[in-house]
C-alpha cells in the first residue's frame, strides 16, 4: 500500500497511481470525492495526469492513471508524535467502473 507523508503545516500536491487497479487500456475519468478517516485534513479537487509520470524510484504510470490532489491541514492529538491517516480516493473510469483507491498519509508535526 502506498503511504504518503505530511507535516501538518505542509498544503501540497499528492499523488495517486491508480495503475494497479486499472486494466492497461483503462483510464480515470472523473475524479469523485477524496475523504479521509480522521485527522482534520482538507482535501483540493482531484485533478488527473494528462500525461506520463516517472517517479524517483523508477516506476511509471501512463496517462490518465493518478489522482492529484492538494492536501492542506491536519491536526494530531495532544502528546501523539504522528498519526496515520486512511485517505481514500473514489473515481469512475473509462470502462464505467466506480473505484477507491486507498492510501496512508503519515502526518506528523517533528522529524522522527
């Protein structure tokens, strides 16, 4: 599972690659909705990539297969160091399919 991180100070674009759960031909079409099980985040529309993505770590995603989004915010509770968020992600796509795409969101507030 992916696991993305934030400072609670930090509002910044996030990505989502999807391409795992998409067959090869398969595209995001519309972006949903984008929640969060807790810590008080605010999400940006979702945006979708128009074109090809090559990460730091080599890997690739074509196309129409990764949900951006700003994330803003966030709050920890009192004497809690981070705290790790379920962000899910829901989408239609090319072939009619209603998905969710599930990450983590580290937020934290102190370098570990």
């Amino acid at each position: 599972m992916q696991i993305l991180e934030k400072r609670t100070y930090d509002a910044r674009v996030f990505d989502i690659n999807c391409s795992d759960l998409l067959d090869t031909t398969e595209t995001i079409v519309s972006a949903e909705t984008v929640i969060a099980d807790q810590g008080v985040l605010t999400f940006g529309a979702a945006a979708i990539n128009g074109t090809s993505i090559t990460y730091p770590d080599g890997e690739e995603a074509a196309i129409g297969k990764v949900l951006q989004f700003e994330i803003s915010g966030g709050t920890i509770p009192r004497g809690v160091a981070s705290l790790m968020c379920t962000v899910r992600a829901r989408f239609l796509t090319s072939a009619g399919n209603d998905l969710e795409a599930t990450v983590l969101l580290k937020l934290s507030d102190r370098v570990d």
